[in-house]
C-alpha cells in the first residue's frame, strides 16, 4: 500500500472522527438547554411543525404560558401555535397577560389556534380572544363573560369569640377586602367601580377578538355560560370540533399538510410540600379557594 493511500485513509479516517465529535457536541448542548430549561428540543431541518402549549385547570399565574408563547414566537420552524384551553378562567391579570402575548405573537406573524375542550369559561374564554380560530367540541362549556371579587368575612366570628382587630389607615378605603369588618357603602360602591370597570375590559376583548360592537357582546355578558354549540351560533367561536380539527385547521392556515408534525413541552415543575400545605392543606381546612388563601383579587372565574 503506497503512503498516498495512507495518507488519503487517514485523512479521512479523520474527517470523519471531527464530524463524529462536532455532531456528538451540537446535540448535547441542545439536550441540556432542552432539558436543564424545561424546553423542547428545536430542530429546524426537521421541518415546519405545529406548537401545542396546554392552558388546565385555574389560571393563577400566565408566566409557564408566556414563557412557551414567547419560544415558540423566536422559533422560525414553528409558524402556528395551537393553545389547548381546559380551565375555568382565574386571574384577571394571568389571563390578561397570556392574552396579550399571543397578540403579540400574531403581530410576529404566527397563526393561533385555540381548541376549547371540557371547559374554557371567563378567563379561559378571555385568553381564546387573541385567537385567529376558536375550536370548540359541542358540548364544551364556555362563556361565563364577567368579573368577581369575593372573599370571607369573619367579623361575627372574631366578636363572638372577643377577638379584635385593629387598623390604622391612611384613608377610609386602604382596607377593603378586609375579612376583619363588614364592608361599608361606601367599600361596596367602590369596589363595583372596579369590576364594572374590569368588566368592560373584558367586554372590549370580546368585541375586538370577534368583530362585534360592545353592545352586541353586553347581551351575552351577563355571568351566564354556554355550550360550545350555543357559542358558535353566538358568534364566540368559530368551528365546532375536536383537538385534531384544530391541528388540522392550524396547519391548512399556514400551507402543512395534515397532519402536522408538532412540539410540546412535556416537562411540567412538580408540585412541592410547600404547594401542598400552602394552596392545598390551609385552603382545605378552611374551606377556602387558592385565590382566598393568597388574598382577595379580582377574577374572571367561572365557578
């Protein structure tokens, strides 16, 4: 064997090693910021593929939400984005927020699906307002247009037991919501204010996600829920169908063909002892929601 071919064979015996290392380098970065960051792996010559984020159960916090919404808005192999709604609304801030990031990720050009399933009423329905499409099942229950704010009163309780509770304040208003007193008229009228105020937020979304004039939404908007069915003939979703309709609609809007390649996240944060005692053993005791154990806030909560 002469020394060229030698030379050439282990020149290539080479190349191939370098290829090998690089290869096996790329693909662990990308695992640990794939895993170490709670993301999914992002592969853009694998293709063009449909985002699924999940929006279960009460929404108190949007930042796992918006935190997927924004990656996905970065990734270029993502042009659709489908939210799977199941909740029963919550903060009128969360739902706010995620509602404002998916405008924000319309405005980048991406398609957003939003597939309604058991329920997705008051800020469930909120969020689905920022939507190119609303996919509902028939009998999904929705709606629940409105704003509450509630919490416990103990004051009988404290006097019958001789337990007071003082309060210096800077105004005659500081301390509304709290469960030491009954509220005032004056504490009344002012926090009607602000839910009629917060109301008309909501009933603003509605109005600008369908197309409709406020007092075509006011109608609908006082509390009651509605069955997917009974949204689609008013107007507040748009196609009557199951999750797969909504993958499949998501990618004839952007030129994929059915169905879809799709990412998600799969890693979810595990609940903590802390969780447990703090949002669910103290609220269980005393008979209270997570909203009332971490304080009075306004809601768009169907219950």
């Amino acid at each position: 064997m002469g020394i060229g071919v030698v030379r050439r064979r282990d020149l290539i015996i080479g190349i191939i090693i370098l290829v090998a290392f690089v290869g096996f380098v790329f693909f662990s970065v990308v695992a640990i910021l794939g895993l170490g960051g709670q993301r999914a792996f992002e592969f853009p010559m694998l293709g063009k593929r449909i985002a699924i984020i999940d929006v279960v159960g009460p929404i108190y916090s949007s930042t796992d939400v918006v935190r997927q919404i924004k990656k996905y808005t970065k990734d270029g192999s993502v042009p659709a984005i489908v939210l799977r709604v199941n909740s029963p609304g919550g903060g009128v801030a969360a739902a706010q927020e995620i509602h404002s990031q998916l405008e924000k990720a319309r405005d980048e050009g991406k398609v957003i699906i939003v597939s309604m399933g058991a329920v997705a009423a008051s800020g469930g329905l909120y969020i689905a307002m920022a939507a190119d499409t609303i996919v509902a099942n028939p009998g999904t229950l929705t709606g629940s247009i409105g704003v509450i704010f509630q919490y416990p009163t103990i004051q009988e309780l404290a006097d019958k037991i001789g337990v007071r509770y003082e309060v210096i304040k800077s105004g005659t208003l500081k301390n509304v919501g709290s469960p030491w007193h009954t509220a005032t008229e004056e504490e009344i009228a002012h926090l009607q204010s602000v839910i009629d105020d917060t109301y008309e937020q909501f009933v603003e979304a509605v109005a600008r996600g369908r197309q409709m004039d406020p007092d075509e939404v006011r109608p609908l908007a006082d509390g009651r829920v509605f069955t997917g069915r009974q949204a689609f003939q008013a107007n507040l979703v748009d196609v009557l169908g199951d999750f797969d309709d909504a993958l499949d609609i998501a990618a004839e809007m952007v030129g994929l063909d059915t169905p879809p390649k799709t990412i998600k996240e799969t890693r979810r944060r595990r609940a903590t002892i802390w969780d447990l005692v703090g949002r669910g053993l103290f609220g269980l005791l005393l008979g209270m929601t997570p909203e009332e154990v971490s304080g009075p806030q306004l809601l768009f909560l169907y219950r």
